[in-house]
C-alpha cells in the first residue's frame, strides 16, 4: 500500500489543479509579504518597523493556515477521486468558507504547539515543508474525515484508512527527495544557460522565484501521497466481499411484531421519532430477541448501519448537488458525490434506472426545468422549492435513524 501511494501521489502532480493551487498559494503568500513591507516602512520608521513585526510573527502562521486550507478544499476533490474530478469550484469554496475557516485556524494552532515539543518541535518549526505537510493533514482530516466515514460504512468494515507514523515519515522523507533533486536540476539548468560568470547572480535570482514554490511543494508531494493511500485503503475495503454472510434465514417477526416495527419505520422521513415510538421499536426488538434467542452480531449491526448511512449520505449529497446546479444552471456535483453514487449502485441501494434518473435530475436542475420524468416515463413537478423539501426530509431521516442506530446498539452481542 505504501508505495501504492507514492506513486498515486506523484500521478497527481500531473493534474493542473495541484498547479494551480500552489501557484495561488505562493502568490498570496508574495502578497501578503508586500503587505508587511507596506506596514513596516523602512528600518528608520521606529514605530512602524515594530508593529509590522509583531504583526508578521502573529497573522502570519494564521494567514499560511488559511491559504493551506483554501488550497487543501479546492484539492480534497481531486485527491480523493484519484484525480477523476476536479477542483472544488469558487461556489463550493464560498458554501464551505466556515469549515474551511475552521479548519485552518485548528490546523495553525495545532503546529504552533507542536512546534514547542521536545525533540521534534525543532525540526518542524524549521521545516516550511513538514509544516505544511502537517497543516495540510489536519485540515483533509477536518474537512473529508465526514466522507471517510462514509466510504468505510459503505464497504461494511470499521478501522482506520489512515497512513500510520512511519508512513507519513516515508512520504515526507520522499518528498524532500523530489524537491531537493529539482533544486539540483534548476541550479544546474541556469548554470549550464548562463554560463559560470553570471551563474552567481542567476542562482539567486532562482532561488527567489522558485523557492517559495519548491518549499510548499515538499509538503504538498506528501500531502497526494497521504491523501491517495486514504483512497486506495477505502477502495480496497470497498473491493473485499461482504464480510459475514449468514449461514440460515433468520426467524420472520411475527405478524404483531411486523405491524409495530412497520408503523414506527413509515415515520422516517415525515416526523422526527419520539420517546413513544422509540419505546415501541425497543419492544420489538424485546419480543424478537426473547422469542427467538437470536441477538444481532457487532458485524450485522456495522454492516447494516454501514449500507443506511450510506443511502443517507447519497441522498443528502444528491440534494446538495441539485440545488447547486438550480442556482448556478450549470451541472454541479459535490466533492463526495461521485464516491457515493457508485456505492450505492455496487451495493444495489438504487436501481441503474433509479440512478439515470438522479442524473437526468441533475441535468434538469441545471436547466432549471420545471417537470422531470421518473424511470415508469410518469412527469412530476421539478423545482428548488422540490429539492429544499426533498432535503428537509433528508435531514429528518437522517436524524431519525441515528436514533434508531442508538436504539438498536443494545440488542447487538
């Protein structure tokens, strides 16, 4: 899996996005530099020149953790898919901009005490690159550790996908390999153009314009790698056959049993549970477990919750997609979209028909259409007021079934 990942991380440099998003970066971060060179004035302002430090040494690891998070938001698209999508779009950035804001402070915060640890705070406070690295994994794990989640359920396993200490130290250690071995090319590149008399000068002339790039760069390398190894272990889980298969039908409820456990289950997406209906199904599950002897397994219990939360989150990213793509009138789909579209369909949650018409769906919202065809050719009306109350309901059955998930927890042995 390790090297797996190196070489998924170093496919993605060949995606523009990764390009773009550490140009950007190293633009704001020029931009911002200017801007304390405006504060500070010259070294004979007295006052100024103070403030203008102070103001560095403090905004300046914030304003570096909210560019990295920027960059990390546009990019978790693109690393998650294996570069199959693109990078979030600027109205992605602008719904998202309270995570991403988040994020990057909890990040900057987190290497600035990390920084003040024995032994090692040394070695990152004098690393922009392992800094990075570090901001960068703590914002991915802010901001996609929910889809994560998701992909893990979906596959019905439970555990970490994510790469452990010494591999991270393997990532980093690789990086700065590729980044030292560039700096060697581009010294040697302007030597051999410009001769050995002018070499001095041209060097230095590089080394500003490229340094800043070539530091970012060796937390970023890192960054593809850690972030495809979290990819290709979820798909990995995801390609292994379902984990418990059961060995004879279980006993049926009985016919009273059915009619209780049926009239709560109607209630998921059109009125939120309350204690009378969760003490309903509580005995149920009573009557079942008592009549039957059979208690539910620890894997029943995750792979079952697994595949809801699954549908839940489809839905939920669906409706996020729709509304999207009704106000822009352009076809959008969110970061976790696409991952959970094809789970659904491996785990046959939706019909092949069902999910042409989830497309045809979004295809119309983007046309702002005001009638859609289901899969039997029957029209129905179509609109934004439809799609907001398709996530109202949504969110309902989400809520609910984290109650019944609680609920359902005591009977597992």
């Amino acid at each position: 899996m390790f090297w797996a990942s190196v070489l998924a991380g170093l496919q993605l440099l060949g995606q523009w996005e990764v390009w773009v998003a550490v140009g950007v970066y190293v633009l704001g971060t020029f931009v911002y530099l200017m801007i304390v060179g405006i504060v500070m004035g010259g070294e004979d302002s007295g006052g100024r020149f103070g403030v203008g430090c102070v103001f560095h040494a403090v905004a300046g690891p914030f304003v570096e953790g909210m560019m990295m998070a920027v960059m990390m938001a546009f990019l978790l698209p693109v690393i998650l898919s294996g570069g199959r999508e693109g990078g979030l779009p600027l109205s992605g950035l602008a719904q998202l901009w309270w995570p991403v804001v988040g994020s990057g402070v909890i990040a900057t915060v987190a290497v600035f005490v990390l920084c003040f640890l024995p032994l090692v705070g040394g070695i990152i406070s004098k690393s922009v690159g392992i800094q990075a690295f570090i901001l960068g994994v703590i914002i991915l794990r802010l901001l996609a550790g929910h889809e994560i989640e998701s992909s893990a359920g979906a596959a019905g396993v439970s555990g970490s996908f994510y790469p452990g200490l010494w591999a991270s130290v393997g990532f980093l250690a690789i990086g700065a390999v590729l980044v030292w071995a560039l700096m060697m090319g581009t010294s040697a590149l302007v030597v051999l153009a410009g001769g050995r008399d002018k070499a001095e000068g041209l060097l230095q002339v590089a080394g500003l314009a490229t340094g800043p790039a070539l530091a970012v760069l060796g937390g970023v390398i890192p960054l593809l790698m850690y972030g495809s190894h979290i990819r290709l272990a979820v798909e990995h889980q995801q390609s292994r056959p379902a984990l418990v298969q059961a060995t004879e039908e279980p006993a049926p409820l009985t016919t009273d049993e059915s009619d209780r456990y049926s009239r709560v289950m109607a209630k998921l997406d059109k009125q939120p549970l309350g204690d009378e209906d969760l003490s309903e199904l509580r005995a149920v599950f009573d009557s079942y477990t008592k009549r039957t002897g059979n208690w539910i397994t620890r894997e029943q219990y995750d792979a079952t919750f697994g595949v809801m939360k699954t549908m839940v989150d489809y839905q939920y990213e669906l409706g996020q997609s729709l509304l999207v793509s009704w106000d822009r009138r352009e076809r959008f789909t969110t970061s976790r979209f696409a991952s959970l579209a094809q789970a659904v369909d491996r785990l046959d949650l939706r019909t092949p028909e069902v999910l042409a018409r989830d497309e045809a769906c979004l295809q119309a919202a983007a046309a702002n259409q005001r009638y859609v065809e289901d899969e039997d050719g029957s029209m129905y009306e179509f609109g934004r007021d439809v799609i907001l109350q398709k996530m109202r309901e949504n969110d309902l059955s989400r809520a609910n079934w984290e109650k019944v998930k609680e609920l359902m927890e005591e009977f597992v042995r």
